[in-house]
C-alpha cells in the first residue's frame, strides 16, 4: 500500500463548518483508498483506509459504520466510529465532485 501526495487534499464538511483533511492511498492492485486524517471541528475520524471504488455509489446517501482497512492489522474492520460514514460522504464527494472547500 502507498500514499499518493496531493496538493488540495482537505473537503469542506456536510453538516457545518469546518473541514476534514484526507490522505489517497493504492494497492497492489491499483485500487484506489482514502484515509480521513483531521478533522478542523470536532469529531474523530478512525485510522481506517477506506475504498473509493466500493463507498463511491454511495457519496449522495447515506453511509452508515463503512468497512475499511485496517493497515496495523492487515485485515478488513467495520468502523466502531460514528463520525466515519459522513466524512467518508463528504470526501468522495469532493474527490469525485469536486466540491470545494467553504
């Protein structure tokens, strides 16, 4: 798994203000991940590298305890943390829509 370095990595959040900064991650494969890593407004975000691939048909509905990777154990985890599925919405949609930061 490696990290991909981008220049405008931060998306404005759904419900409120601030923003949450994302790392883009890709396998072996080429599969393409991301990994919420700050949030500017409270709420945590889980260590979890989630697939865009899988959650991007999702982004304008709701997504409730995604699955990710989870890279220390080297296995697929559901998420135990509730803030996960509407930042994980809110950076595919500005990934894939382009919605730009407030």
């Amino acid at each position: 798994m490696k990290q991909i370095h981008i220049a405008n990595n931060e998306a404005p959040k759904l419900g409120g203000a601030g923003t949450l900064k994302y790392q883009l991650w890709v396998n072996d494969s080429g599969n393409l991940y991301v990994k919420i890593t700050e949030n500017s407004e409270g709420g945590t975000a889980s260590s979890l590298l989630f697939s865009v691939a899988e959650y991007a048909p999702a982004r304008n509905k709701s997504i409730d305890k995604p699955c990710g990777l989870d890279l220390a154990r080297g296995a697929e985890r559901k998420s135990g943390n509730n803030d996960d599925g509407g930042f994980l919405k809110a950076v595919l949609q500005h990934l894939l829509d382009g919605r730009a930061p407030t």
